[in-house]
C-alpha cells in the first residue's frame, strides 16, 4: 500500500510537470501574503513583522483542536465509566485556566 501511495505521488507530480502550462506572468510568480505586495515589507526590508496575529492564531488552532477531542466523548457518554467524567473535567479546567491566563496577558485584544 505504501508503494502504491509513493507511486500515485510520483506519477502526479511528474504528470504535472510534463503537462502543466509552463507560462507564469508577473502576477502569478509574484508571492500572495495576505493581499499585500511582498515588496512592501517582508523579510529583510528592516520592517517589524506584527507576531499577535500569530498567536491569535495559535490559540484558535489549540481551542479548535481541544473541542475536538470532546466529540468522542460525547458520542461514547452513556457507556463510559465514572472516572471519564472527572477526567474531562480535569481537560475542561485545564482549558479554562489556560483560557484565564490568555486573557490576563491581553493576547486577544486587538487594541
């Protein structure tokens, strides 16, 4: 199975290199950031790059990530031991708590 998905992968990316267009203008080899010109401001222009977007961003990601590991458990609800309830409230005052500390260092607000 292994080999056949290694060779699936081959055979598309060799397909697409002998049958893609192979005409690129300066708008499409330019880089897309965001629907701001890459020239502006990027790496090695001496401009500071704003990080609170990315940690927005992680913290969405983690929370997102999070509430799904709760959907399993409540599928499996009824047939579960009692132990599993007091183990997601454990997980649950654990988000809450990082929840709490994410908010005291003022990481969500946009201001």
């Amino acid at each position: 199975m292994l080999l056949v998905a290694l060779g699936i992968g081959i055979v598309a990316v060799i397909a697409s290199a002998l049958l893609g267009p192979k005409k690129g203008s300066r708008a499409k080899l330019m880089a897309y950031e965001s629907g701001n010109d890459p020239e502006r401001g990027g790496v090695g222009t001496g401009q500071r790059f704003p990080v609170h977007f990315y940690l927005v961003a992680m913290l969405f990601i983690i929370f997102d990530i999070e509430t799904a590991f709760f959907y399993p458990l409540a599928v499996a609800y009824q047939n579960l031991i009692p132990f599993a309830f007091f183990e997601a409230m454990t997980f649950v005052l654990l988000l809450l708590f990082g929840y709490v500390y994410v908010l005291k260092k003022k990481v969500l607000e946009w201001a």
